[in-house]
C-alpha cells in the first residue's frame, strides 16, 4: 500500500495467504468493512474536537516565533535541557534521535546545528546530578514542559533548576528557562506570568502523547537545527492520505483495523520493531501512544471492556538476538510491526578480508546497509514462516518530511483504533490516579481524603516478602 512517497505500508504478512491459520483471511477482512466506514464517518466527525489533526495547517505564526527564539538559544547557549514527562518528553527524543546525528551530544560544537540536548524524563536523583555534571549552568536554557502544569515530576525538576539558578545567576535568571504549557490552565502558567518566562503554548484539545507537533515537540528540535516546517510538511502531506476514508487507501486506518481484528483474535501485544537506530525512539513514542490511548477500561457507552494492545519496544537487529526467538516460537499473541528504511542516509562497504574463512569472507565486498536489510528481510520471512503476523512501514529515507508524515500516521492509527474499539483515546484516567496518590504521599494540600485511603490500604504480609 503506497502513502505517496512517503511511507509505504505492506501487510501481506498479516494475512492467512502468507501465514495461515494466524492470519486474516480476505472474506474476515471484508466482513470488518462496514465497521471501519462507520469508523471513519465518526473520525470525520469528531475532527473539530481533535484539535491535533490540524497543527500542521495553523501553525504558520508559531514556528516563525520558534524558529525565532531557537536561533537565539542557539546563539547563546551550549546546552539546551528540556523538562518534562511522557508526551512531553518522549516526542523530542524521538525526533531529535530521528534527524540529528546519532552522537549529536558528543560532536564538537562547529559540527553540530545547535545547542547539545537533554531531555529530562525522569527524577531518579542521580540522573539529575548527572546532568548537572554535564552542563554548564551558566551556558544553559531550560525548557520545562507539562501542559497540565502540575505533574509533579516537571515541578520538582523546575524547583530545583530555579533554585540552581538562581544561586548561580542572580538577578536575570529566569530568562533561562522557556515555558511550555496550557494557555490558561495550571501553576506553570501563572508562573510563567509571575516571573515573566519566556512562554509557548500547548493549544486546547492537544493532549500530551499527541503534542509533539505543536511547540512541546518543535522547539527542541528547531534549538538542534532540525527543519520544523518540513516536518510539519510532511505530516500535512500525510494528513491528506489519511483523510480517505477506503481502508484499501489509507494505510494508517489499515494498519488500525488490521490490530483491531488481531486484538480480537487474542493477539495482545505489539512489537515496534524499527530497522534503523534513527528510529529506536520511535517505539518508545509509538509505545506510550498506543498504551496510553487504548489501555482502557471503559467503553463510550460506560460498560467494562478492558481492552489495549501491550506494546513492546525491540531494535533490528540489535534484538534479533534477544527477543525475535520470543516471536517466532513464543506464544500466539503479538503483531509484529517492522519500521524499515529503503535509504540509509549513509553507506558504510565490509572490506574484503580472511579470504581463508569462507564463512566469514561472504561478508567481505557487500555494505552494513545490504547486511541490515537482509536481517529485516530474513526476519520477516522467520516470522512468516512461523505464521506469526507482522507488517512493515518503510520511509524512503529518514527525512524532517517522511518523520512528521510517520507522527501522524501513528496518531491517525491510534484514533482510528480507538473508533473500532469504541473506546475514549484520548483520556488517561489510569495515570491520572498515579498522579494522585503521589501527592497524596508528598503531601499536596486537598489530598488528605486520599491521604487516608492510602494509610488504609491493607497491610503487606511479611511471609511474602524475602
Ligand atoms: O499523554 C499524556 O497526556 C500524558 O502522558 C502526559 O503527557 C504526561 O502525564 C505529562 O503530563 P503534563 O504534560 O501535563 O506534565
């Protein structure tokens, strides 16, 4: 299935004329079509509410002030440190692993478009004195993003990096550190307006695991030197092929579909498995996308459902020789899908050598790119053979273009997934309690209720733990 150049999808490998018994067969698929038309009616419908479908189209002005504000943190500072969670931080790690260099951080600064780049994501302390013993606090700008504005995680970090700065800095510190957040809702808003921070928004109705095309995702990028208006390209050329609403026409509604029946059939996981270390972090995006989304309990009419696909992260061919034996004799119960590229942006020849070892010599005169994709391609064929279901999405090249068409693509899916499985994707009640009940443990005032019911929870038996 061609997406016009800039993604293409084949899904042969979901089918039971490749597979067998595991696979789809071409009447189940047709008797599934009536539903995905219904699917894609509500996708037409429900669009005003999905606010995300149209960052590509209204963001002329925006990235004219990123790219503005990018240029001066580029010509000013050495590190740019971004703050953050989940949709907040998983988006710029991918994009940035995507288009930069793969060592971008270690290259000396006349070699690299901007800034180097630390995506914060977690408050394991060590990580944050790590950090600290990296950068240069006098010769750094500071990104924090939440567009809640009140996940503990990102405030915490930002207490400390305004504690830090203020020590070190004085007076002007706070024009180090660029708000990204809610317009109107939240503390980090009404911080931004107290100290006067430097703020971008995250408009209404984008959620945080479909954000990374508004300015959460584009000013980190546009600080490395990325090219944010080709990404934002690509993913409204890829906005009209996911428009179509003939599932035969729109592989992002394909792909959908094709896990939903895989669902039904028991087949609960989903292996993200790119074939290029530019695209490792796509899984990671991908994984958080597709759980947080489709995780879910309830269905729109309220009744139990508890429905989701487990999304697993694997690397070609890093985890050939860790999970792919997992995959073709393990259980029944995954979708493999395979992240190709059809041109590397660079080649690297295996030099002849040990002529006397033929089994080693056979390498000598091919490249790294035609060994790479032979491994895809005998992996796919191992797990075709073992009737294991899988399908590929292949990029030409990896592009600013073909990474924002695959963003959206992914986010298409997932809403699509969300219509067949009429569920809300684009809720996260399951996080929002984890939230809760760490400021009921830290003490957050208006959670003494919760406070209690956590004293309450029964006690742990001592016989089992060793
Ligand atoms: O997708 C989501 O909504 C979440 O994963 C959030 O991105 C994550 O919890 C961080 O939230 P916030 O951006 O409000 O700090």
């Amino acid at each position: 299935m061609e997406t016009q150049t800039l993604l293409r999808i084949d899904f042969n490998n979901m089918m039971a004329e490749a597979i067998g018994e595991h696979g789809i067969t071409e009447e189940e698929l047709a008797s599934y079509l009536p539903m995905a038309k219904t699917a894609a009616r509500a996708m037409v419908e429900k669009r005003p509410s999905m606010k995300w479908r149209e960052l590509p189209h209204n963001q002329a002005e925006v990235v004219k002030q990123l790219n503005e504000c990018a240029e001066y943190v580029r010509g000013n500072f050495d590190d740019f440190v971004v703050l953050g969670i989940g949709g907040s931080a998983l988006g710029p790690i991918a994009v940035q692993q995507a288009l930069n260099h793969l060592h971008y951080n270690d290259l000396p600064k006349e070699k690299r478009n901007g800034s180097r780049l630390f995506v914060e994501d977690n408050v394991d302390p060590e990580r944050m004195n790590a950090l600290l013993d990296v950068i240069d606090l006098e010769r750094a700008a500071f990104n924090v993003i939440t567009k809640s504005g009140s996940t503990s995680e990102t405030m915490a970090q930002l207490l400390i990096v305004f504690d830090l700065l203020k020590e070190r800095l004085g007076g002007d510190y706070a024009s180090r550190i660029i708000a990204t957040t809610d317009e109107h809702k939240g503390n980090l808003i009404k911080i931004a307006g107290e100290y006067n921070l430097k703020t971008f928004h995250v408009p209404d109705g984008v959620g945080g695991r479909f954000s990374e095309l508004c300015p959460v995702g584009l000013l980190a990028a546009a600080v490395c030197g990325i090219d944010i208006s080709a990404l934002l390209k690509g993913a409204a050329r890829m906005d009209e092929v996911c428009s179509e609403p003939d599932v035969y026409r729109n592989g992002a509604y394909m792909a959908a579909l094709l896990q939903y029946i895989s669902m039904k059939r028991g087949k609960n996981i989903s292996v993200m498995m790119p074939y290029a270390d530019s695209l490792k972090y796509m899984s990671d995006w991908y994984a958080q996308l597709w759980a947080e989304s489709l995780g879910k309990r309830f269905d729109l009419s309220g009744k139990d459902v508890f429905v989701g696909q487990t999304p697993v992260k694997a690397l070609g061919v890093t985890d050939q020789h860790s999970q792919v034996q997992l995959y073709v004799e393990g259980p029944f119960d995954k979708v493999v899908t395979f992240l190709g590229v059809d041109e590397y942006r660079s080649t690297y020849a295996i030099p002849r050598g040990f002529e006397h070892i033929p089994d080693v010599s056979f390498l000598g005169g091919h490249t790294l790119n035609e060994l790479i994709k032979a491994e895809q391609e005998a992996t796919e064929y191992a797990l075709m053979r073992a009737g294991r279901p899988s399908f590929s999405i292949t990029l030409p090249k990896v592009t600013p273009e073909t990474i924002g068409a695959l963003l959206y693509f992914f986010e298409v899916m997932t809403a699509f997934a969300g219509e067949l499985l009429s569920i809300n994707a684009f809720d996260q009640p399951g996080v929002e309690g984890g939230k809760q009940a760490t400021y009921a443990l830290l003490g957050k005032p208006g959670f003494d209720e919760k406070r209690e019911e956590l004293k309450n929870a029964p006690a742990k038996n001592p016989r089992y733990i060793i």
